[in-house]
C-alpha cells in the first residue's frame, strides 16, 4: 500500500494549498476569486540552480520569514518538473505567498539569435505546467525571461509568441485553470515600448501573452519619479490591455537599497496601471542584491553539502541590514485597494497596434505570421522592408529615460554558481541579463 500512502499525501498536501484563492488577469488588472485586485509583492528566490522548490523545511524556513516581510509572491527561474514539489508550494501557500515559475528550463531556452521553438521545448514547457498547475498558488507562467537583449535579437520575438501560442494551447486543451502565462522583458530602451506592444497586438488572444513584466534597474536610490525614468514606464503603461508589472527591481548602486520606488509603483502615480513588483532577489551572492543571508560569505572553491559559489545556499535565512528592514517598512506603508472586479471595466484598456520595424531597433515590421513548430530560423524577417525611422516616446523624457537597465555591477549570477564550467561558459551569455 505504499503507493497509495504516498497518493493519500499527495492529495492532502494539494488540499492544503487549496487555502489560498487563484488568481487571474482580467484587463490590465489582477483579481483573486473574491474579485478583490491583487498587487504583487514579490521576491525573486532561486537558492539553487536546479530547483529550489524541492526542500520543504527550507521553504517552510524562508516562507515563514517572508510573511514578516510582506512578501505576496516570489519567482522561480528554474525548476525541475520531474520533482515533488508539494512541500514546497504549500509552505509558500501557508504564509499566503502565490508564484510564478518559468516554463523554461536550462536547455530548452528560446535562442536570441538563433530562436527555435521546436517539439522538444514545447514538451519541456508542457511539462512544468503540468507538475504545477495543480496548485492554486501558481500566480502565472513566465515563457521566457529576458530573450532579447539586444535591437537585432528582437528577431526572437516572433518565437516568444509562438512559445505563448501553444502553452495557451496546451493550457486550453488540458482543460486546465486560465494560469496567466506571461513574458519577463530586459529593460532595453530601444525596445522599448514596441516589445511590450508587440505581445499583446493584432487582435489574437490565443497568441498573446495574458501579463508582461519587466526586468528593471533605473531607480537607484536616492532619486525621484520622474528623474528615475519610471515617469516613461509609466506613461507607456497607461491602459495597457494586460496586467504590467516589474518581474525584477532593486538597483543596489550605490546601496544601502532604500526601495523608495515602491511608493511610486505602488502609489497614485502608477499603481492604477502596474500590478506591483518583485524585488531581486532573496539570497546574498557574488552580485550582492540578497534581502537574507545563510551565513557569511566563503571561499569560491569551498564545498560543502549546501555551499557553492562561495555562499551557503540553506539554513536558517538572516536579514541583510538594512536592506531587509528597508523593504519592510516600505512594503508596510503600502495598502492599495485598487478597485473591486464588480467596479471595473475590462473596455478601458486599449490594444495597440503591431509596433513597425525602425532603423536599428525593432525588426520585426507588424503583425507577422509566427513560426509553426519546428520551422527553422533563417534571418528571413530581417530582410522585410524597414519603415522609415521613427522616433520612439522613449527619449520623450530626458536621458534617465533612454537609459536601459540591468543589473549593476555585471552579476556573478546566481544561475552559474555551482553549474559544470562547461555549461556555466554557454550559461554566462543567457543569464548576464537576468
Ligand atoms: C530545439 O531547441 C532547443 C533549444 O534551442 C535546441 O537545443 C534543440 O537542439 C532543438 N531540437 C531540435 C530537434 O531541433
Ligand atoms: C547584433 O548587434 C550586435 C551589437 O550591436 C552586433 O555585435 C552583432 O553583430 C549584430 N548581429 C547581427 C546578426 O547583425
């Protein structure tokens, strides 16, 4: 009767995370069941490379000091979906904490230059939205996270599409819950704002994505709305048709990290556009953006059972001073109501139109048939014809406006700590950006 034991657990640890309500997008807007609108309050967490949703009393530990901070939501890069993740999801459900998980996993990426969308990574995403969806607190699915970097990788931008086409599929034809399923977008000001306008343009919603969240780094303590560029976020943002929020914040440049941004996205300048934000990240590494620590730094080289990359990497979780506190008293000050489901419109939101290639910017020139299944990258967009150049409203606002952003310094990022020097070397390209 073993297995049946195991079932029996199964279905009462699934039960458990039944406590909390789903969620879903509706307009520009997150709603619980309730149809009370949901602000994120999240924190990126990826304590190790693989999959850090597979150590119950370590998620129980960091859930439970998570609570104290705020903290609604958290993002997971990377998972394995053959693991039991049961533990886990309901220690984060049990402090009321919702995720969202990348469907990609470390050899199934969307290429930037060379962009595939082939059989084997539609079955790899499949796969972690199946070892998933059974928990009501999958807040959403992110497609990929920070594919285009650069102006002539938004070539790929058709293969994210297609990534969202057929995981909607899937999603539809499983007749699964409608999990928003989204994309995280590297802050690129010559992308900027055609990337976002492309995912949710020509009138298709089986192919565009139900959320779009950007990676951004532009306000750096101490600074204000307007000087830090949100002001242009902003204003690109205003009615936007689907739910829009940061899926990484938190410029530690100069540091001590005072996260006066959150008053802005979470107050009357944007927080009637902006779903919330996700603070990167949970753990102290080389990059030095952790809220918590699992002990002081170590040699690189040392091993140890839960070390690599010169930082444990489980334990009793403690606050970085001040940064931890900072978040929390700014996180405390903030209750937006937004508005009740039953008082909003979903009308007042507006699609736009498929953005027109510009001279060394965006390439993709409209509404182009997406890749089927399979079908090879030639470069082939690129030779169609290329508007006249425009000006985008991104250098409307002064330079802090036109200023992309990642993370400063160049992380040594987590996602390599550990990894094989081999993989670490092809790895370095894809996670510089993260
Ligand atoms: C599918 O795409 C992945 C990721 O780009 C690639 O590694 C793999 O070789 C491709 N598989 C096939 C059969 O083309
Ligand atoms: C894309 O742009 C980068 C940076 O400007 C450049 O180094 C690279 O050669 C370009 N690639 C192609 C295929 O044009």
């Amino acid at each position: 009767m073993k297995f049946s034991g195991i079932a029996a657990a199964a279905i009462l640890g699934a039960a458990a995370a039944n406590a909390l309500e789903t969620i879903s997008a509706v307009g520009n807007k997150f709603f619980l069941e309730s149809g009370k609108q949901f602000f994120v309050k999240g924190i990126a967490y990826q304590l190790v490379e693989e999959d850090p949703l597979v150590d119950g009393e370590q998620c129980s530990r960091d859930a439970a000091l998570m609570k104290t901070l705020g903290t609604n939501t958290i993002r997971v890069y990377h998972v394995d979906a053959t693991k039991d993740h049961t533990k886990c999801m309901n220690a984060f459900a049990d402090a009321g904490i919702y995720t969202l998980i990348d469907l990609d996993t470390f050899d199934t990426y969307i290429l930037p230059t060379a962009p595939s969308w082939n059989q084997t990574q539609v079955d790899a995403y499949a796969a972690v939205m199946d070892a998933f969806i059974k928990y009501d607190n999958v807040l959403g699915f992110f497609v990929g996270n920070e594919i285009i970097a650069i102006a002539n990788q938004s070539l790929a931008a058709p293969y994210i599409k297609a990534s969202v086409r057929d995981m909607k599929k899937h999603r539809e034809s499983k007749g699964y819950r409608k999990v928003p399923i989204g994309y995280s977008a590297a802050d690129i000001a010559e992308l900027r704002p055609m990337l976002q306008d492309y995912l949710t343009c020509g009138g298709d919603d089986s192919q565009n994505v139900d959320f779009f969240a950007l990676n951004s780094y532009e306000w750096c303590d101490v600074t204000t709305y307007d000087v830090s560029g949100y002001a242009n976020l902003q204003k690109q943002a205003v009615n936007f048709p689907v739910p829009i929020f940061f899926s990484e914040t938190g410029c530690n440049v100069p540091g001590p990290r005072l996260f006066d941004d959150q008053q802005a996205i979470f107050g009357k300048e944007m927080s009637s556009d902006w779903s919330g934000a996700i603070i990167y990240e949970w753990i102290e590494e080389a990059n030095h953006y952790g809220l918590i620590s699992y002990g002081p730094p170590v040699a690189p080289t040392a091993t140890g059972s839960n070390i690599r990359g010169g930082f444990s990497r489980a334990g009793t979780p403690t606050p970085v001073s001040p940064d931890f506190n900072n978040l929390k008293s700014q996180w405390a000050k903030i209750t937006p109501s937004g508005v009740a489901q039953s008082d909003y419109s979903p009308s007042l939101v507006s699609t736009r139109a498929c953005p027109t290639s510009t001279q060394d910017g965006w390439l993709v020139n409209g509404n182009v048939a997406l890749p089927s299944i399979g079908q090879v990258f030639t470069g082939a967009l690129s030779t169609v014809p290329i508007a006249t150049p425009t000006t985008t409203t991104t250098s409307a606002l002064g330079s802090a406006a036109t200023t992309s952003t990642t993370k400063n310094p160049a992380p040594a990022n987590k996602e390599i700590a550990g990894m094989s020097a081999g993989l670490a070397g092809v790895m370095l390209f894809f996670t510089f950006w993260l």
